[in-house]
C-alpha cells in the first residue's frame, strides 16, 4: 500500500474496530491488535507494512506503557516493598536465563550464545499492564512489586548483552558507567525542577502535556546514549516525575488518553506486523526454537513467582498477577536477539522464533491478567468496603452554589478534591474568621480549609503539626488517611510535628501493610513549639494542620490564632486545615472551606484576653 492517506486510514479503523469485536467475543484488546497486525501485515493480505512511520509511533507506544508505570508508582508502597522488588527482579531473571543458557548448551552453541540466549528470556516487558492500570489495581502490593522487579530484571538482562557483546577494556566499561551516571542526573534531578518551574508559572493544558512528551522522549534518548535501551529511560522519567503528573489530575487523563488512544495500539499492531507466518512451514528448527523459548520462559517466570509468594508469604491470587505480568515479553527480547543475530550469535531460526515467541506469550498474558486482575479488583473492592469506616473521609455530595464568584479558587479546590479521590464537594465561602469559626463549631462533620499559593503538583514536602492527644479523637485515622492519599498522589514527603505519644500512634499508622507512609518526625513537646515548623518550611512546601473543635480531646486554645499565624509566617505557602468528624448539637455536611478570612479587630481582642486569662490561672496553678 503506497498511499499514506490510505495507511493512515486502514489503522484508524482497525484501532475503532478491534476492541468493539474484542468485547463481542470475549478476548483482551492486546491481543486483538497483535493478530490484526498479523492479518493485515505483508504475511497474510499485506495492506499494511511495518513502515519507519509506523515502527516510530510503535517505539513511542512502548515509551509511554513503560512511562505509565514509572508515574503510576505509588512512592510508599514501592519504598516499602524495595527489598522484595530486588529480591524478585533477581529472582524473575535467574530461573529463565539458567534454563535458556543451559538449553543453548544442550543444543551445541558456544558459552556466548547459550548465556545470550539465557540473557533474552531472563528480560520481560509489562505488556499487559494496562489492563491492571484499567482494574485500577496498580497500588497492590503484588504489582508494585512486579513493576520493581521488572526493572532489576530488564537491567540485568542488558548488563548481560554489554558484557557478552560490548568492548571488554576497563576504558569502555568507565565512560558507559559515567554516562549512566549522567543520564540518571538529568533524569532525576533536573527534569523535575524544569516541570515545577513550567508548572508554577504556565497551568496551560497543552503547555504541561508537551512539556512531559518532550521529557519521555529526551530520556528515552539519553538512556539510548548512555547504552541502555530506551525504555529504561522511559521508566525512569516516569518514576522522577510520578509527584508531578499526579493519577486523578487532569494532565495524567489527556497522558492516558493519547497513549490509550493511539500510541499503544499502534505499538501493537506493529509487533503483529513482524511476524511472518510463511517461516512456520520453512524449517521444523523454528517450531523447536520456539518451543524451547516458550518452554523455559514460562517455567522460569513461573518459578520466580512461586519462590516469591513463599517468601514473601503472599496470596495465591497474587504469585498469578506477578507470573502473568512478568512473562510477556518485547522490547528487551527483540533488542537482545536482533543485536545477537547481527553479531553472527544466532541463526535466522532463532530470530523468528523470537518473534513467534512475542504473540504466543503476549496472547497469554493477556488472558491470564485479564482474569487475575478482575479477581483482584473484586478483592480489593471488597477489602476497601470494610476499611472505608475507618480510613476514609465521606464527603456528602452537596453543590447549592452554582455561581460561584471566584472560579480560581475553586479550580484549586476541585484539583485538591480530586487528588483526595473526591467527587463532588459542597463550597462555602466566610467573610471573617468568626464566622468561620462558628460554621466549624455548628457543623460536626470533617472539613478541609484550604489556600493554594501555588500548584499542588510543585510541592515537595507536607509539614504537618499534630496537636497533643489527637491521636486520641475518633476521627483521627481519617485525617491521616487524608495525608497519606495527598502524598501518594503527589509524591511529596512528610515531616510530622508531634509530641513522643502523638508520634507512637503516627508511626504505627506509617507502616500499615498496604497503606505504608514514608514520613520522619520532629518533636514538639505542646502546640506552642509548632510554630518552628515556620522555621523550617520552604518555599516548595504545603503547611497542614490538625486542628479541633472546643470541647474535644485535643483542643488547644492557640488553635484560635491560627488566621494570625498564616498571615504571619506562611504567606509565601500553600496551607490546610483539617479537622476531624467531631459530635456536635447539629448535623452538619462534609465541607471545603474557601481561604481563611483575617480576623477583625473584636474577635482580635477577644482571643488576646483568653490568652492573657489562660497564662494567669497557669502562674497560679505553677506557684500553688
């Protein structure tokens, strides 16, 4: 077909067509594409050619599935389970590339080959993740493992292809490891600043979703100078920018839709395009080839999750999502057979057995994560009903303003409650801080006042003050759970100010299994020192407080101060205030307030004389 317009025309309609049969007939829409590839590839009715235009579109496709697992990392759960990504990325590359080398040997090949052969099935692609990414089971710990692993075991495998191919002079080995070092650099350090200074200072939709593409595309390069495979590059881009692409933002759904829409599906019509179906009747060599390929992988992965789910004392459901993840294969496996073909390593049969090997393992990969994804989708959905007492805020979906003054501020709402995973919020606006604190005080429910100074997709860090016996409100787990979604979303630390009691119950809630939080702790001994959390905060950072109702256990009288406080001190930050579900006379909505009004000059006075009254029966109290 030598019409562009018609090339053009025919994957339109086949990335339209394909999922509507794929849902008709019950398979997975991956391997619909691959298989329409085959069809529609010069083997079968050849309307279609694996052309430079196609393969670049397919290349990026494979960019952005290995970016959305890097920028879908939930960074507590990943740093939590680091160790056992180690572990099973070792162990997901050991098994194959032990029984592939020793099935080279078997069949005569040289040392190199057999252990290159062994190097390209220990390798694996997360071919199927978007179909976890769809069951919105990306956060388990089963799949935050794999996705850890998957890199230990890609870098393993083109560690191998360096050392059996590459240059063996200490030279060569020093200037490709000075050049990782230089890519991990960039990657990791300056394309975050260069996204929060855009993002600070240009919020324009087609401005931030360049700027990210451009970035993918950069490290996919820089991984591809310093020899590594561009998918590195692609992971490492995501994982650098996962805090500033949050999931439930509006920028991660025009990333989704693009790359779903169109990149991977061309990326996977692509791979059907290689494949030559006139090879199987050539040479039975292939058929055994193959065999022998499919053979090792899958026992190898397969052995992998099983040691892993002893170990680890994991789920049987689990060792099923990390082997179907795991076994699927592309990228690694093309670029380790195509580069040992043209080094003379292996023979023509051995390349398209690879490649017959991509469809027979991405065809049951997909089947198997299909139905292991929807089985822990359920799970999960079920496991959440029963926490959603206890670890998550209930928001009553109330909006009686629907002309609202300030459109700004409450964009910077509905951005907050979206990172929350909330829906719809009801909006109230005060005029001064009395009669904040009377809507507060009339309404028992859980509030969230909250002030932007800048994107919540720039911060860094969440300083938190944690009042004294706030552990010990009923409400308390949801405050928490409410930081700890804020930080997953956006990947930004926290540093909680507490007392030594108040930190024992922080602690314990950090390091929940599946609900783990990175977090350190400065100590304050009453809510009179929070204030040297003023000292510490940076111009990238979101000041949050806890605060109560009078009459609670945690209430503090300085609590009343706080509009002078945040005019004093963070005028330059982003704040909020959290407070708890308390009993009140009255029933209430779950509110977000806009900013905090100034306290006029009565409520001043009256709040001076509180103090002055609360340090004089103190002095009394000390003498007596």
């Amino acid at each position: 077909m030598q019409n562009s317009l018609l090339i053009v025309l025919v994957v339109l309609a086949a990335i339209f067509v394909v999922p509507l049969i794929c849902r008709k007939i019950h398979i997975p829409s991956i391997v619909g594409f691959i298989l329409t590839g085959v069809v529609l590839g010069p083997s079968v009715f050849g309307m279609l050619e694996n052309t430079p235009a196609i393969a670049l579109m397919g290349k990026l496709g494979l960019l952005y599935i290995m970016f959305q697992v890097g920028i879908e990392i939930d960074m507590n759960n990943f740093h939590e389970q680091r160790y056992r990504s180690a572990l099973f990325g070792f162990l997901s590359f050991a098994f194959p590339f032990v029984f592939g080398s020793l099935a080279g040997l078997l069949c005569g090949w040289s040392w190199t080959a057999s252990l290159l052969f062994g190097a390209m099935l220990g390798s694996h692609t997360l071919m199927t993740y978007p179909i976890v990414s769809r069951y919105g089971i990306q956060k388990t710990p089963a799949v935050t493992i794999v996705v850890g692993g998957t890199m230990v075991a890609i870098t393993l495998s083109l560690l191998a292809l360096a050392f059996l191919t590459a240059d063996k002079t200490s030279v060569s080995w020093y200037i490709t490891l000075s050049k990782v070092i230089i890519m991990l650099g960039l990657i990791l350090w300056a394309f975050p600043l260069i996204c929060q200074w855009v993002f600070k200072r240009w919020q324009d939709p087609a401005t931030s979703f360049m700027l990210v593409m451009v970035m993918v595309v950069a490290s996919a390069l820089l991984a591809e100078w310093a020899g590594l495979d561009s998918i590195l590059g692609a992971f490492v881009c995501g994982a650098a920018l996962n805090g500033r692409v949050p999931n439930h933002s509006p920028l991660m759904k025009r990333i989704n839709f693009v790359g779903n829409s169109l990149f991977v599906p061309v990326f996977l019509l692509s791979v059907g395009l290689m494949i030559n179906i006139e090879v199987f009747w050539q040479s039975w060599l292939v058929w055994a080839i193959t065999a022998a390929m499919i053979l090792c992988k899958l026992s190898g992965k397969w052995l992998a999750a099983w040691v892993a789910q002893r170990l680890f004392h994991m789920t049987t459901l689990d060792r099923q999502i990390m082997f179907s993840l795991t076994h699927a294969t592309a990228a690694g496996t093309l670029a380790i057979v195509t580069i040992g073909y043209q080094a003379g390593l292996f023979n023509a049969e051995t390349l398209n057995g690879a490649i017959i090997m991509i469809l027979v393992l991405c065809t049951i990969s997909s089947f198997l994560t299909e139905r292991a994804a929807k089985l822990m989708a359920l799970q999960e959905e079920a496991k959440l009903e029963s926490e959603r007492t206890q670890d998550d805020w209930t928001f009553i979906c109330v909006n009686d303003q629907p002309n609202i003054q300030q459109p700004t501020t409450n964009d910077h709402l509905n951005r907050l409650a979206e990172l929350s995973q909330l829906n719809n919020v009801e909006l109230v606006e005060c005029s001064d801080w009395q009669e904040t604190h009377q809507f507060i005080e009339r309404s028992g429910k859980s509030i969230i006042v909250y002030k932007e100074f800048q994107p919540l997709n720039t911060i860094n860090r969440l300083l938190v003050a944690v009042p004294k016996y706030a552990e010990k409100e009923r409400d308390f787990i949801s405050c928490f759970g409410q930081i700890r979604r804020l930080s997953s979303q956006i990947g930004a630390k926290v540093i909680f100010y507490a007392t030594n009691e108040t930190q024992t119950a922080l602690k314990a809630l950090c390091h929940r299994q599946g609900k783990f939080l990175r977090a350190s702790y400065r100590e304050i001994e009453d809510w009179e020192d929070s204030l040297r959390m003023a000292k510490d905060i940076e111009p990238n950072d979101l000041a949050v407080f806890i605060s109560s109702r009078s009459s609670t256990a945690s209430y503090h009288p300085l609590f009343e101060q706080i509009p002078d406080i945040l005019a004093r001190f963070y005028k330059r930050n982003s704040y909020m205030l959290l407070y708890p579900e308390q009993d009140t006379e009255q029933e209430g909505q779950d509110t977000f307030l806009m900013d905090i009004p100034q306290a006029d000059s009565t409520w001043r006075f009256v709040v001076y004389i509180k103090d002055a009254l609360h340090q004089l029966i103190h002095k009394i109290q000390f003498r007596k």
